[in-house]
C-alpha cells in the first residue's frame, strides 16, 4: 500500500493552496507537513509540486492526486456502510497529567464532549514527557505545571491545583504522635509518585526538612490514595480528589492549614484545527471551577 | 567508581558457597548472579573464581572481596549515622495491575508492611510489560492475568475482579433509552483503557456484538471512573472500585446481571528472598477477601 498520509499531505496543500493552510486543515504542524510532502519526493525521486509561479502540482503530483481522490471516495463509500471506521480521525489525543485526571478534567469537559459526541485518546504522563510529545506533534494538547510553551504551541493558565498532607488517623497516631517534627520526618513512611516528584520534597522544604526519608513509590493517583487510606504513608494528595474522605475523617491533615500548590497550564497546537480551539475556550471558561485562581493568572 | 553490584555478587557466591544460595541471599536470580560474575572477569580479564575442586576467589578474587568488605563496613558506619540510606535496599520493586491498585492491593497488603515498615515501589503496567520486567530481573513480583510463570518464578491464583459495564444515569437515558441492542452498541461512545484492553470487546461478544464502537483511551483506572460519572461513555469497572457509586445510583448497569471475570495471578522470583516469601504466604491468605474464588483456583 502507497503511504497516504503523505498523499493527505499533498492534497491538502494543493487544495488549501499553502502549506500553512494546508496543515490546519489537517490538524497538523506545518513542518511536519513540509516533511510529509519532502518525504514523498525523496521517495519517488521526483518534485510533485512547484513552488512558484504559483503552488501547484506537477504532472506525476497531478496524478497521485487524482490517485488519492478516487481512494477518498472510495472511503467515503465504505464508511457510509461501515461508520465506525470514521471514528478515529475524530479523536482528539491529549496528554493529561495523572492528578488532573482523577480529580476535575472529566467534568470539565464532558459537556463539551457530548454532542456531536468528541471522542479522545488521553494519555497519562508526567510534564516532561507531555512537552516532548507536544514537540513530536504525537498530541495536540497537554496538561502540565510548565508556562513556557513548545516552538508552534500556545499555552494558557488554567488554575492551581491544592495539595495537603494526608494520612490515616491510624497511621498518624503511630508516626507522628507529636505532630511534624525532624525525628518523625526522618522515619515515617511516605507515599511518592515516581522518582520525578518533587512535591515531598516542597512540602518538606516548608518544614525546613531537607533530609532523606523512607517512602514507597506508587505511580497511580487511585493507588496512592488507596495506600494512605489503608495507613501504608503519608503523602500529598489533591484536596479534590479525596473530599469525602476529608468529610469522613478516613484522611486527615498532618499539618491542618499546611497545603502545596501546583499550577497547570494547558498547551495546545496553535493550528490543530476548530475541535481544539473548541475545547480550549471551553476549558479557559470551565477549568475555574475546580481550580484555584494562579498567581499570575 | 567500581561496580559494587558486581562485587557484591562475587561476595555474595563466596559466602554463601554457592551461586544459587548467593542469588537468594541478594534476592536476584542466579543467571543474573552468573551474568555478574561473568561481567566482572570480563572487566578485568581474568577470573575471579575458580569452580573446582571447590568454589572459592582466585587471589585477585580475593583481593576484591577484601576491598568489598571494608567498603561494606565503611557503609554500615555511614548508614548507622544516615538511616535512611539504608531504606532502598529494603524497597520491593513490584509490578501492579492498574485495577488491582485501585482496589485491593493496599488494604491486602497494609499490614504486611506496618512493622517493622517495608517499603515498596510499585510499577503499573499491564500484563504483557509486567511479565516482561520479571523476565529481565526489574521486579520481583507481578500480578496479572496470565497463569504462565517465567522462567525461574513461581505463580499462584489469587482470585478474580468482576467488571460491570456501568455508565451514568444519563448517559443510559440518551444512548440506551431501551437497554443494549447492536444499533446502540454501534454509536454510543465507550472508555476503554488502551489499545491492549480487550475486556470491552469480550463484554460485547457476550452480546454477539463484534462490529467497531467509538470509543475514548482514558489509561488511568481513575480518570476511566471520572469519565464514567461525568457522562461521557460507558465501560467496565471493577465492582468493587465503585461499590459506593453505585449505592447512591451515581453509576448504573447497562445490562444488570451481566458481568465479566478477570482472573488474577500473582509472580514471584523462586529464590527473592524471605521478604518476598512472606509476602506471598500473605497475599494467599488475604486476596480471597476482596477477590472471588477462581474456577482454577
């Protein structure tokens, strides 16, 4: 089978007669456009398209065209008989980081997902794999506590998100019985989500510890909570996330009014076409109810 | 620096006489140990060992061991006056279903590490990753689905989850005004947890249903909740992740009575010491009280 992906390419610059045109419509980044239609041409040896006068095709560019438009209407026949199979070129993937996930993310967007229904392939990762994937065009969104956006992408402030020490009230009758303190913090068992979290280490910080402590990894949100309620550690977890828990007494405060704040920015393509902009505006208008306002937001 | 692990392991076959009694005392695989040793005479170009007529160092072995020992008492000192150095020894590495640690696992295992505290460090991954690290000595325990042991572990049934396909009371009512039929199955938006899940489609089999769905990839048991209660699909979730949700009628079955089993196992290293062993002689007496009996089991 030919590539058709770079086919898509060629039509849709030749059809929105420009590059950039072109990679909106197709929700692509302009340079990964340019090297889909470059790729096509080292592989046939030959240009499909001249640059000026005018953008346009060249004769064998021409008949790859025609090409890929006799495929299209194939497809629009197929899947007119078979819908499903159209589905996937309206998700949206996005990148979410794991706590945004558990907590407001879906609320604030299922409205907006509801009708026409938008479908969308979430991946969990921590901020810098989330850029990296921005920058590789792998998603078009991502959700991080990084301002600075990647080379093609706009970022906007969305909120912070409250973290608090939490504990069982077993667990914290048995490791810290006087409360926070330099002895304690260097024995009590602590719940870390992955070697990259450095959310302990701010909290410690407040307390001026800046010690080694003992701590369990758990790259889960559902698992970590879950760990601190059945008294294995204490760790920071999102006051959102555990509001019934809070009510009920099964976690409580290791340091009452003590809490970290994360700030979350949501990334975007800047030309990933009319779905995303949706969403972005939906998210800018929403995201405040769950989060709290930024400091330079 | 030396390589310590590779001393350590060379020290480990000595005193122990034996490298099978040297890999359990590291709690490491014996071909790792080997591999080690192997390594080690590589590095150096000559042996550390000589196999017959009994096992014991060569005389650059020996060299090495003594250089080893004084590092390890030069480390006792510093970990008597730095504890918590101490603590990534005693950190089992251990590889977790999604679901399992969003359920079970915690208050299974809670007690086995209150006192003295062990730590451990936990992976998510799915079957066929997890089964790949115990494979390569990245951990010494996993749980999964499959009942087929690595070479060099042992396996044993713990019981199974029960999934329902549950959605929001809403959603039911605009895509399943009346109950699940192909024509609603084939435009009502799922979750599924990624692209490996096959549990949606063996809950659609059940139905004779085996055509293509729209579908959301939500990788995060927790935001697969999320999505759940806001509305924006249906899925299988484990019964017991939303024994409260479904009380308060916040998540309802698509399909009451239905349900699909998924049986649990759980890996463990032949030789990975006596923690791992105590860990599982626990498990075996404590999953039975949140997992059902197994037929095979």
């Amino acid at each position: 089978m030919l590539d058709y992906k770079l086919l898509a390419a060629l039509a849709a610059v030749v059809d929105q007669q420009g590059f950039e045109r072109g990679a909106r419509h197709l929700g692509l980044t302009q340079s990964a456009v340019s090297q889909r239609i470059k790729l096509l041409e080292a592989r046939l040896g030959q240009p499909v398209l001249v640059r000026a006068p005018r953008l346009a095709p060249t004769a064998l560019g021409r008949r790859l065209l025609e090409h890929a438009r006799q495929v299209q209407w194939l497809e629009h026949d197929l899947l007119e008989q078979v819908p499903a199979l159209g589905e996937s070129k309206q998700r949206l993937r996005l990148a979410i980081n794991a706590d945004s996930l558990a907590t407001w993310w879906a609320p604030a967007v299922s409205e907006f997902c509801a009708r026409p229904p938008i479908l969308m392939e979430l991946l969990v990762e921590d901020q810098d794999v989330a850029l990296k994937r921005m920058r590789d065009g792998e998603v078009a969104g991502c959700i991080c506590a990084t301002p600075q956006p990647v080379q093609g992408a706009r970022v906007h402030p969305l909120g912070s998100m409250r973290y608090r020490a939490l504990a069982s009230p077993a667990y914290l009758a048995r490791h810290f019985p006087r409360g926070p303190s330099p002895e304690a913090f260097r024995t009590a068992p602590v719940i870390v989500y992955g070697p990259d979290d450095r959310l302990q280490h701010r909290y410690l910080a407040l307390h001026g510890f800046r010690e080694a402590f003992p701590h369990h990894l758990c790259p889960s949100s559902e698992g970590f909570v879950r760990l601190a309620l059945a008294g294995m550690g204490y760790g920071l977890i999102p006051e959102q996330q555990v509001t019934r828990e809070l009510e009920e007494g099964r976690l409580v405060d290791l340091d009452p009014g003590r809490h970290v704040e994360v700030p979350l920015y949501w990334h975007h393509w800047r030309h990933g076409g009319r779905t995303l902009d949706a969403l972005t505006s939906h998210l800018l208008a929403t995201a405040r109810q769950w989060l709290a306002p930024l400091d330079d937001g």
